[in-house]
C-alpha cells in the first residue's frame, strides 16, 4: 500500500485533509497516511489528523523538510495549504512525487494556455496564493475560476498537470461565495488525482 505525507498549515480549515481521510477510510484511495506536517502548530489540520490516528508532526524551518520525508519514505507528498516554499534539496529527492494544488489553470506547456469550459482563456494566476487568486478572476471579469493539481517541478507554478477543475462564476460572487463552491469541486479532484495515481501504482 501507498504511503503519503501531507504537508498542510494554519491557513484554510484542513478541508482537503480531511476529504483525503475519508477517502483512505473507504478505500477509495489505496494508501495510507504516514504523516501529517504542519509548518505552524495551530493549523486546524492536526486535529483532524489526531482524532484520526495519524501522527503530527511540526515543521516550523523548512531546513528540516528533507530530513523529516525522508524518514518517512513516502510514495506521494500531498501539499494541502502548505506555506513554505519547497527547497531544491527536497525536489530533487521526490522528483515527480510532490502533489500541489494551484488556485489557477496551469497549462501542459510553459508557453501554453488552456480554455475554460466555455471556450475563453483561462487564467494561470501564477505566483498567487488563494485570496488573491480568486480576486484577480473576479478583477477580470472572467467566466470561470480554476484550479489545478500539479507535479512540482524546478519551474515555479508549473509541472505536469494531474488534474484541473471549474466553477463558473455568478454576477454577484464575492471571494467567499465563489471559493466555498470551488473548494468542493478541489476536495472532489485531490480524491480523484490520489485514487488514479494509487491504483496505477498497485497494478503496476
């Protein structure tokens, strides 16, 4: 069975997290979840990570990272909110192996683009973090916001795409309304990402 470690902070309610539990628990997803990594001891993550019986651990120097994976040995490190930036070192010892959730539709190419459910140009948002991503869709007045999930790679922002999903935007959205429905739909593809990646793995 797979093994993952899940890199998460204060930031956001641990909702990714805990899809990704559930789906462990209904063997949705074939792996198990060695670790739960916190950058800050208040993210509400580690409760659920606890109440769950899986070890916490807290990493609050990023100079620590690598020591802490590798002795965890994990197939698939999961970025779920976690706020530091991921040292070369630490890419370089899970190439191909570190998931992260991207609040914007990264293309297949660094020159590329992709379109939006109904033909428009969707945007990358890259080197945005959540909030901001959000404001800048709604700033640009466009159709869709968008999400990704993706590969790290030594290019900021970029890296093999797994996965990507939409939610059309109302005329009167704020941040918090077009998020909220967003946020399901991303829960929704870090299940759908792991499960394919996990099952691939198991029969390969």
């Amino acid at each position: 069975m797979k093994k993952l470690v899940i890199l998460i902070s204060n930031a956001g309610t641990g909702s990714n997290l805990q899809a990704i539990i559930d789906a462990i628990n209904t063997h949705t997803i074939q792996a198990k979840i060695a670790a739960v990594v916190s950058d800050r001891n208040d993210a509400e993550g580690l409760s659920r990570a606890t109440k769950n019986g899986i070890k916490t651990i807290t990493c609050p120097r990023k100079e620590n990272l690598l020591g802490i994976l590798q002795n965890e040995r994990p197939n698939y490190i999961v970025l779920v909110g976690w706020k530091q930036l991921i040292a070369n070192d630490v890419l370089h010892a899970f190439p191909q192996k570190i998931l992260n959730l991207h609040p914007g539709i990264i293309p297949d190419t660094i020159d590329g683009a992709c379109l939006a459910p109904d033909g428009t140009n969707a945007l990358w948002n890259k080197g945005m973090f959540t909030d901001t991503a959000i404001q800048n869709t709604l700033s640009q007045k466009t159709t869709y916001a968008g999400s990704s999930i993706h590969f790290l790679s030594d290019v900021f922002d970029f890296g093999l795409v797994l996965g990507r999903t939409f939610e059309k935007i109302e005329p009167d959205d704020t941040i918090e309304s077009l998020y909220t429905r967003l946020k399901k739909k991303e829960n929704q593809l870090y299940v759908k990402v792991l499960q394919k990646l996990c099952d691939i793995d198991s029969s390969s």
